[in-house]
C-alpha cells in the first residue's frame, strides 16, 4: 500500500450520523419527560384546587362537610363570592341541624347566617329565593337558643320575603306559626298552623294549634286538635303535653273531676310528671281544699325541686 493510500484512509472524514441522532433523541425524550411531569403537577394542582363545580357536586350529593370546607377555601382565596358564600350557608345550616352538640349548632347557625346575608345581595336571581329561605329558618333555629325570643321577627321576615318569592317549601307555614306563636300573636300564628296542616299533619302542629287557640280563648278549638292528637299519636310525651292542657281548659270550665282524671292519666304513665300533680293541687284549691292542694304541691316539688308553679303556691 502507497504512502498516498495510507494517508487517504487516515483523514477519511468518519460517520457521525447515527451518534447525532440519538443524542437528538435523548434531548427530545428528556425534554419529554420534563414537560409531561410538568403538566401532571400542573394537572394535580387544578385537581386540588377547590372550585364551584366541585361544590356542586357535593352538594348533589348531600356532602355537606365537604361543600362547607370546598366553600370556605374558595371565600379565603375571593372574598365574598356571592355563590361560594349562599352554598357555605347551606352547608353550615344542615350542619347545625345534625349536630347534636349545642355549641356547635349554635357556631354553625351564626356562621350560616353570615355566610347568608352575604351571599343576598349579589347571588344570582335564581339562587337568591333558597338564600332568604333558608336565612329564615337559620333565623328560627338561632331564636329557639334565646331566652327573649330577638329572632322570631327575623325569621318571619325572610321567610315570608321567600314564600313571596316563589318559595314552596311545606315547612315555611310551620314555622312561621311557630314564631308568631312566639311573639304572642295567637291569630296569625292559627292561620299559619292552619295553613300548615293542609300540608301534613303531626304531632307538633296539633299541639302548637291546640296552645294557640287556648290563648286565643277559644277552648273549644283547641280541644279537638288536642284529642286528633291523642287519637293518633304514639308519642306519650306528646300524649301528656295535650293532657295537661285538655285539663286545664277543663279546670277552667269548672269540670273539676274530668280534669283530675285527665291528670291520673298522665301519671299512670310518668309519676314523675311535675306538672300533673301540680295541676291536681290547683284543682283542690279551686275547690277549697288547700290541705290536699298543698299536699299535690309538695308531691310536685318531691319530683322536681325547682318547679316554679308549686314552689310559689307553698311560699318558697
């Protein structure tokens, strides 16, 4: 071999082809993996992310625990988003009316109502007529804690606002007996618990109706919701609740032996029914038997110390 062949073969330029290909690859593929972690973090961060279509859903499905905490989040990161704010009331309403804790209920009814009249004001027209619904019933649970009764007159307000808005709740006649019935407006709360049992009939509204026509001084009324309610309850503390007033419009009738028999019912199913031997005390005394009237009084006093009726009438 020539001194020129050997120096053609040593600067034959070489192939670089394949290197340079997959070294391209290799870049393409890192590249590649890079940008597909990046979009799945990106994806699983939207994933996280807590959004009104995820309320929703768990709304759709009765999650109140989860539509309170999706809800929440969404109002710390946009202040007084009307729709986050309505649907966080919801939730914290149906929170408070199964919880059995009573502070805790009564956190979640304050912070409903918050969350509520926020979301008034600017939630949609659609959603607005719920909004003042339920605002009016947080109103009524938040009344049942006070001892003065300050939130009847809101919670007839809002829900009267809602039924005027279309609202066709049943409950909304029921409750608004309820806080009539607590102002000491007998007639409006008759016509609402009237209205009431158009819709269904239980034990609460006859004896909330019976009360109110005692009130109300119409006796005779009230008596026939009482006895409906005995006739078809199956709850003895119903049962005695309506006793205790059938006898005292019978104390008030003068029909002294049909109340007293009225009373020995109540007890023959709880001795330790305060009020029926007070009731029987006050029959005798009616009927000028302070000794036995006395007596009945400290049998309601033996069962219950702090039973205000018996401890006036002894002097204590």
């Amino acid at each position: 071999m020539t001194a020129e062949t050997d120096r053609f073969h040593t600067h034959r330029p070489q192939n670089t082809f394949w290197p340079k290909l997959i070294t391209g690859l290799g870049v393409v593929l890192v590249a590649g993996i890079l940008i597909f972690v990046s979009v799945s973090h990106t994806i699983h961060i939207l994933n996280q992310r807590p959004t009104l279509s995820k309320v929703y859903r768990a709304w759709d499905a009765r999650q109140f625990e989860t539509v309170y905490a999706l809800t929440d989040e969404i109002i710390r990161n946009k202040p007084f988003e009307p729709t986050a704010e309505a649907y966080h009331g919801f939730a914290a309403f149906y929170l408070a009316v199964s919880s059995t804790d009573p502070q805790l209920v009564q956190q979640y009814i304050d912070e409903s109502i918050n969350s509520l009249r926020l979301a008034r004001p600017n939630v949609s027209k659609v959603l607005e007529p719920q909004v003042t619904y339920l605002l009016g019933k947080a109103y009524f649970y938040k009344d049942s804690f006070s001892s003065y009764h300050y939130y009847a007159d809101l919670a007839i307000y809002y829900l009267q606002d809602a039924f005027d808005k279309g609202v066709t709740a049943a409950d909304i006649p029921e409750y608004l007996g309820l806080s009539y019935a607590q102002l000491g407006y007998t007639e409006e709360s008759i016509s609402s618990f009237s209205e009431a049992l158009l819709h269904q009939e239980n034990d609460t509204l006859l004896l909330a109706i019976g009360e109110q026509y005692i009130a109300n001084g119409q006796s005779e009324f009230a008596t026939q919701y009482l006895y409906r309610l005995l006739e078809t309850s199956k709850d003895e503390v119903m049962q005695c609740r309506a006793r205790l007033l059938i006898a005292s419009v019978m104390a008030e009738q003068g029909q002294y032996a049909e109340a007293e028999n009225e009373y020995n019912l109540i007890l023959e199913k709880d001795l330790s029914n305060a009020d029926a031997y007070y009731g029987i005390g006050v029959l005798y005394e009616m009927q000028g038997d302070l000794v036995k009237a006395r007596s009945f009084w400290r049998k309601a006093l033996k069962v219950q110390v702090t039973h205000q009726g018996a401890l006036q009438k002894l002097g204590k």
